[in-house]
C-alpha cells in the first residue's frame, strides 16, 4: 500500500508575510517537514501550486476585505484542518488598530481615488468567519511551535504547545522579573507563552506579542501598573498593539483610554 | 566552634573544587543576587544587600564589605537537584516495537555554598517528597546524596521574611556539612564555623582555624538574634490547617482571585513548590521520542485538565489548592509544613498578593457558616 503524504497548503490574507516566512525559515528541519508533507500550495515558496481538497492549511493573516471572506470561506471547504497562524490570523493584528477608527476616513487621506478601495470596518481574526481547528500564537509565530504543530499532526499527538505565562517561561530559563526587580511594565503574567520569554531574557518586559493566556487578569496587571507609577496612556498602549483586538487586551485597552 | 577569616573562606571554595565539587554560591546578575557556579569569594556579593518588599526587590550598597548581607534571591537551590527541565528517557522504533534507552548520564556534584536556614529546611521538606520509599525520585536522589551544604545563618533579614514564625531560621539548627556566620565588628571581619558532620570536619581540618572566643560566639549569636528580632512578618500557625480545611467555602477565595494573575511566579519561586507535567516529544519522522520533565504549577489551566475536563476552571479554586495543600495537606501528606518563610512569593508575585496577610485576613473574617 502506498502511504500517501498528506497535502500542505499555506494560505495569506492581510498580512506581512513573516509568519508563513518561519516555515522557510526552518532551514534545519524543512527537508524533515517536506519527507513528511507535500508541499501542495504555497506560492511563497513555489509556483508548483496544486488544487484543493488538503489535509492541512495554514493560514496567516487577518480578514480585512470582503474578498478575504470570499477566499476564507473558499479555504476552509478545501481543508480537513484549518489551523491559524499568528496574530493577525488569530487576534486581528496590528491592523486592528483601524477598529477604534473611521476607516472611510483613512482612505479618503491615503488613496487618491479612495472609490476602487473595497475594504471591511474591521480587521478580524479568521475565527470571526469560519471554524478554526487550531491556533498558533504570536507575531511572529515561533517555528519551532509550527514545526512542533505539524510534527504533531503528522504523529498524531498533541502538540506541546503550553497555553500558561510567559512568567513560566521566564522562571524555566532563570530569568530575573522585570517588574519586581526592575519596575518595568511587563504583559508576562497575562500573556501566552510561546517566544520562550525573548524580550524578559533581554531585560525588557513583555509587549504581549503572543496575545492573552487562558485566564488573563489583565485588570489586577494594569492597576499594579499605575501603582509602579505608570499612567492610563502608557497602560492602554502596551495593551494596544499586535494583539490589541484579542477580548481581554482590548477590554483592558479600552478601560484605560481616557 | 572555629574561627575562619577571609583568606580561609577563599580557600574552602579551593578545597571544594579540589574535592570534584561544582560549588554554587550567590553572584550578582541582572540587578539581583542569584546562584550561579563560583570559582572565588570574588564572585560574591560583597557590600550588597537587598530591599524586599511585597512585588519588589532592589539591591543596595552596604558601607561595609560583607559577603552575606543579602538574604534570598528569586532562585532558591531547588533548580540544582528537582531542574527546570530534565530528560527522562529517549525511545528508538524498531520493526513494530520500540526499544526505550535510559542511559545513565553522570550526575553533577554540588558543593552549595550559603544556604539559608530556611532554604536547608527546604530542601529537607523535598527531600521527603522526593525520597518517599515507593516514588523515590532517582534523578533527584542521586544528586542530592553528593551535595556538600555549607550554611549560613542570617545576621540581617528582609521585608518580606517571616522564618522565625515558621521555625525554620534564621539559624541553621543540624543537617548542614559547615555553617557559617559572619561578624563584622569594628575592624574586623570573620566567620564563626561550626562543623556538621564528619565531611565537614574533614574540611575543616584542612583549613587554618582558630578556636572561636565566647566574645566571638556571643558576637555571631547577636548577629543572628538581630536577623529574628528586626523580622516584620509573620505567619500565626496556630491551628492553621484546622482553620483552612474548614473555610473552604470562604468568600476570602474569590477577593484574592481577584488580585492574583495566575501567572504561576509564587510557584516557581517557592523552594518547596514541586509539581512537574511529563511532555512527550518525537522527531518528525516519529522514529524517535523523548519524554520530559518540566516544571508546572497549580496556577496553569492545563494542569489540571483531564479527561473530560478541567477540575480547577475558576482561579479561586487554583488559589485556594496552592494555599491549602501548602499549609494545610502538605502537613498530612508528608508530615510538616510546606511554608518555610522565606517570602519569596510575596517578593516576588508581580502584583504583591502577602501569603501571611490572607492567613491574617481570613483569621480575622470568620466563615458566615449556614449549615
């Protein structure tokens, strides 16, 4: 019996292009992942491009036009599993700043002929749109967790993708907190692991670049920010940015506002 | 008693690494005092001390040049003997079976240099999780039965310590290879030695010594009394576990699930804390698979996920299994205390949450019991 490969595409709606990047950037594991896979559609890395159904798509970026709804809708009939990468795939993305704004407006001041412009409202993750069968955080999105999903997939196991802090990550590595030692802001104790703690392993805190943990206290965060003397601007920013439309950063980004 | 000086205290970390030892002690990094390998009293913290307060820690100089003014950095010893990650096993496919391979890779030998009253009792509380007969921890057990202990007793304590009510400090009472204390007193600068087993003494005796003067005894007694007396906190144990196991339902549970994060930092910090999930990892090809070990926590959702779901959702429920299996159950479980007041997770929960002043809260607010 010939064991057939199970079909891979990589899919892009507004987006940078960084997260589907990583899989290229897997430069020790990619011959790995490609004996495991075929490589079916992916026309960053190929112009071979195959039709659908697959059996796993990978899909960064966010929804932002009505013709990303078209392709996601597209997409998701021709993918026994979905899985969403990256922040902008999951959250929104930094694009998502747009939600708070007229987004009218900013075409009339960018575009010279705003008309041919077709865009939504909002940026929003894919979830808005279809079912997702799996989320991979981050922005970008570690590698090695992509490589771990697939490799996951391809074993048929869970993948060992924890959902607690960034703290966890930090006390695993030795790292020295950066709130308590240093009285720096920090999103670490409400923000999903998965960078293994990058920006605290160079004395910095947290952004949140991985967007919310699975029971975030952002409040009880953000008022311990203000007693280490931050103010409300400086609070709803570092709740505002690649995760900023993720629930509980936005909530918490909102009722810092004014 | 002996009397060491400070060309002495170099040469004990010689003998040490003569003898095979990797001697960890306390160094300075990232704005706090940490343990680290050593090769010299250089590497000391020399004229620092710490400020410890709940959610902070910053270091200061001293006018003197003291070695051992600091009291307890956020790593306690146990990442040396239960560490962060360890490798249990690896396994091989082989035709339709799999052979598993657990070779035994040599063992590091720990010489630790400055523990604290309260982190020996630490280790002696794991020790009772971890060599328990039937569960014996291999890993652990086979590093902690090389470890060289040499104490020392606290002459200064912080904000956020509380040994003295938990009766574990700030003297080291047994169990240790050497203790020492330092005094610092007019021009001079020495440390009282007291030998704890035969180890010890054998160390001892290749160092140059002097019997220690009752002046000299009763100047390292003050010095440790002064560390007791200027302690601020405290943890009233009276019937403790009594009062925890019957306020389960206590409203006190959702007013601190409110504050805390769940992040995890009073766990990882805590030197007795000593929960792990097994993670079971394979190559893409599948032919080969590795489990490990890695630190885990109460306070993390997935902890308690299980077959069919999760038995600890809400945070209240994860605060309130953090507090009562470490005053409460620990003592039925392994016959002590899991607390040795060390004040780490006050120092060092990012939004300040006091272990001694919920106790204190919940005392003082009794259960609205309506049976």
């Amino acid at each position: 019996m010939v064991n057939k490969k199970p079909k891979l595409a990589v899919f892009k709606m507004s987006s940078c292009d960084g997260c589907q990047l990583s899989l290229l950037d897997a430069e020790d594991e990619l011959l790995d992942v490609l004996a495991g896979v075929d490589m079916a559609y992916f026309p960053e890395a190929s112009s071979r491009m195959m039709h659908g159904p697959y059996d796993i798509g990978l899909v960064e970026g966010s929804i932002t036009t009505p013709r990303n709804v078209e392709e996601i809708r597209q997409i998701r009939k021709e993918c026994k599993a979905l899985i969403a990468i990256g922040a902008c795939a999951t959250a929104g993305g930094i694009q998502a700043l747009r939600n708070w704004k007229d987004t009218r407006e900013f075409t009339k001041i960018v575009y010279a002929s705003p008309e041919y412009i077709s865009t939504l409202d909002r940026s929003m993750p894919i979830s808005a749109f279809v079912h997702v069968d799996y989320e991979l955080r981050g922005c970008p999105i570690n590698k090695y967790q992509l490589i771990e999903v697939l490799n996951a997939f391809l074993n048929r196991r869970k993948p060992n993708i924890p959902s607690y802090s960034v703290c966890i990550d930090c006390k695993l590595k030795g790292n020295v907190c950066v709130m308590v030692a240093h009285n720096q802001m920090c999103l670490g104790p409400v923000t999903h692991s998965g960078c293994n703690a990058l920006c605290p392993s160079y004395n910095r805190g947290c952004f949140g670049c991985y967007g919310p943990m699975d029971s975030p206290n952002t409040s009880t965060l953000a008022s311990q920010f203000r007693q280490m003397g931050y103010g409300k601007f400086d609070i709803m920013n570092i709740f505002r940015n690649y995760n900023c439309y993720a629930e509980a950063f936005r909530k918490e980004s909102e009722a810092n506002e004014k | 008693m002996k009397i060491l000086d400070k060309i002495n205290l170099e040469k004990l970390i010689g003998i040490l690494k003569q003898d095979g030892y990797k001697v960890i002690g306390p160094v300075i990094k990232d704005g706090v005092i940490l343990y680290d390998e050593i090769d010299s009293i250089k590497d000391l913290p020399e004229g620092w001390e710490d400020e410890q307060e709940a959610a902070s820690y910053r270091l200061k100089k001293t006018n003197d040049k003291s070695l051992f003014s600091y009291v307890v950095g956020p790593q306690s010893w146990k990442k040396f003997i239960f560490p962060q990650r360890l490798r249990l096993w690896k396994a091989k496919r082989e035709g339709k079976g799999f052979s598993v391979n657990s070779t035994k890779e040599s063992k590091p030998k720990y010489a630790f240099f400055g523990v604290r009253s309260c982190e020996l009792n630490a280790i002696f509380i794991q020790d009772k999780v971890f060599n328990n007969g039937m569960f014996a921890d291999s890993y652990y057990n086979e590093v902690r039965d090389n470890i060289l202990i040499i104490s020392v007793n606290c002459t200064r304590s912080a904000g956020t310590c509380f040994c003295v009510s938990m009766k574990t400090g700030p003297k080291a009472k047994n169990r240790f290879d050497i203790s020492l204390t330092e005094v610092i007193k007019n021009e001079e600068h020495y440390f009282v030695l007291e030998e704890g087993s035969p180890r010890g003494s054998d160390i001892t005796t290749q160092l140059e010594t002097m019997d220690a003067s009752e002046v000299q005894i009763k100047e390292a007694d003050d010095a440790i009394n002064n560390a007791a007396l200027k302690m601020n906190r405290s943890m009233n144990t009276a019937g403790l576990k009594e009062l925890l196991y019957s306020n389960h339902d206590h409203p006190i549970w959702a007013q601190i699930a409110s504050k805390c994060l769940s992040c995890s930092n009073c766990t990882m910090v805590c030197p007795t804390c000593f929960c792990s999930n097994m993670e079971d990892t394979t190559d893409l090809s599948g032919n080969n698979t590795e489990r490990w070990r890695r630190w885990d926590s109460c306070f993390n959702l997935d902890y308690s996920k299980v077959t069919g779901g999760n038995f600890r959702t809400s945070g209240k429920a994860r605060y309130r299994q953090w507090m009562t299996h470490k005053l409460a159950s620990w003592i039925d479980q392994f016959g002590t205390s899991g607390c040795v007041g060390c004040g780490r997770c006050i120092t060092w929960c990012p939004v300040g949450i006091d272990i001694t002043k919920e106790i204190e809260n919940l005392r003082n607010s009794p259960m609205p019991i309506t049976k």
